[in-house]
C-alpha cells in the first residue's frame, strides 16, 4: 500500500509541477516556515540520479544561508545542487540496492535576528530498480572477462624470446661454418683443402710467372693461396683481411711465422721489394712446410716431386 500511495504521490506531483530544478519559488503566507521536499521520480534504476527538490518559504526578514548544508543525506553522493529563490536542486546517485532513504531533511536559515534556525521535513523514500529487467531470477549474468595485464608483451614472453635469439644464432654459426666448404661437383669427392693448397703451389712454380719477370704477379697468387687456405684452416675470412688483422685472429706459433711470410709478401706487392730467386724458393718451401703441418695427420701425403728446372735467375 505504501508504494502505491507513493506512485500515486508522484504523478500527482509530476502533473502539478512539471517544471525544471528553480523554475519557481513556494507559495503561501509570508510569516509562515515551511520546507517541502519532493523528489522527480519515486523509482529510479541502480545507477540512476534522483531529483530532489527543497522548496522552502521563509518569515518575514528571514535569510537562507548561503550554500548552507542539507541535512539527512549522510551517505548519499550528491552530485550537483542548484540554488535558487525558494528552492533547492539536488541530483543524487542512486548507488544502493533495494530502496534508497533519506533521514529528516533539513536546511539551516537565520531569522530577522541572526539567529539559527533549521526548516524540517519528512524522510524520502525512493524505489531501485533492477537492472536485471523485470524479472531478475530469469537473467542470464556474462562472465566478467580477465583484466588485460599493462605489461609489455616483449617483457612477458623475454624467456621464450630469448630462447629463440639462442637458437638463431645457433643456427647462423653452423651455417656460417659450412658454407666456406669447397664442395665438388655431385657425386665426386671434395677435396681437402690442404692438397688444393700444394696444388695451387706447385701451380704457380710451374707457370713461372718470377722467371718471367712478373714478380708481383707471382706473390700475389702466392698470398691468395695462402690466405684463402688460412680461411678454410681457421674459419674466419681471412682472404678479405689485411696481414694485420690476420695476425690479430691467429695464435698457433706455425700461424705466426705464417704471418711473417705475407708481411714479406706485402713489401713485394706494394713496396717494391724485388727478391731474388733464392728467396723465392725459401718463400715457397715455407709455404708449402706450413701447409703439411697443419694437415690432418690422417691425410697427411708427401709432396710430388717438384720438377727439375735449368738455369737460375742469377
């Protein structure tokens, strides 16, 4: 009965006065105190905002404090109040279930002598309507999705990130290790880079290139051939580094004197040191003396004889 009396409250209410928030002050006798309370709506969603309206009618030289607090709505949140002559506006959030209450509502003035006076009305009852519809036993509730972690993805997964750099650059060093292998042609033996290193010298002491005068010729082929079995020795590309850098990356002692052979190569190639063939032949027999031992010991083979040669270039 007492909600219907209430609905019944309202419309009433709402019919009477459908005006806006100060759209008008109280009527009646001027000497006479009064404060009426009137909310908008008696049902409001959770959620929603209520209006409430104190109207109120002051005695004669009676003054309404300024802003002057609204009592009976501890706890409530309001979130707006709108003054004006005769009335006070306030909108609250709706935020309880079941139905939301007021306490005794008051509002503080100072009569004609400056004294505290308080204007007094009945508590407002308002109804909460459910969101779940009218018929909340029958809703269907969604699951509540998990909350997105704020963390970088790069941080969560650095493991597996890492993980993977590891095993790329695995697979870089394996590759990078094998692709210098000579490979022969399909279904032929490769052959080991040492006997292709005493090929290629005994190569070039055939082509006579020093005898013909061509001695920069003849030391250049001599440091390729030695660079480049360098490289397939020592896995480092040795035949696109200069003597120095070679000498940085080597340690062994018979890849020391090694070095030493192609500083005497470079003075020939770009200082224009002219030895003579004694020298040559020394220069070649080291050649090739470094290249048997650093041969596997399994394949090790002795040099063919070199062929015999008249004449000397004095």
């Amino acid at each position: 009965m007492e909600r219907v009396f209430w609905g019944l409250m309202a419309v009433v209410l709402f019919l009477a006065d459908p005006a806006p928030c100060g759209s008008r002050p109280a009527s009646g006798p001027a000497g006479t105190a009064k404060l009426t309370a009137l909310p908008e709506r008696m049902s409001v969603p959770l959620g929603g905002v209520a209006v409430l309206r104190l109207r109120y009618r002051l005695p004669e030289g009676a003054r309404l404090e300024e802003k002057g607090p609204v009592g009976g709505l501890a706890g409530a949140t309001v979130l707006d109040r709108e003054d004006s002559p005769g009335e006070v506006c306030l909108r609250i959030l709706v935020d309880r279930l079941g139905s939301w209450e007021t306490g005794p509502l008051t509002l503080p003035y100072r009569d004609k002598k400056g004294r505290l006076r308080l204007l007094e009305t009945e508590p407002i009852r308002i109804t909460v309507q459910s969101n779940l519809g009218e018929r909340p036993r029958e809703a269907r509730l969604k699951p509540i999705r998990d909350i997105f972690p704020s963390v970088p993805w790069w941080r969560r997964n650095g493991a597996w990130i890492a993980g993977a750099l590891a095993l790329c650059a695995l697979l870089l060093g394996v590759w990078f290790r094998y692709r210098r292998r000579p490979a022969g042609p399909k279904g032929e033996p490769v052959v080991p880079a040492h006997l292709t290193a005493l090929g290629q010298l005994d190569a070039l002491e055939r082509e006579g290139l020093f005898d013909q005068g061509l001695v920069k010729a003849h030391y250049f082929r001599l440091s390729e051939i030695l660079r480049r079995y360098i490289e397939s020795l020592r896995t480092f590309p040795a035949a696109e580094c200069t003597t120095e850098e070679i000498a940085s990356r080597v340690e062994a002692p018979e890849d020391r004197e090694l070095v030493k052979l192609l500083r005497r190569t470079d003075l020939v190639k770009f200082a224009d040191r002219v030895p003579d063939a004694a020298e040559k032949e020394a220069d070649l027999d080291l050649a090739r003396s470094y290249v048997k031992q650093t041969a596997p010991a399994d394949e090790a083979e002795p040099a063919p004889e070199r062929p015999v040669r008249g004449g000397g270039a004095g």
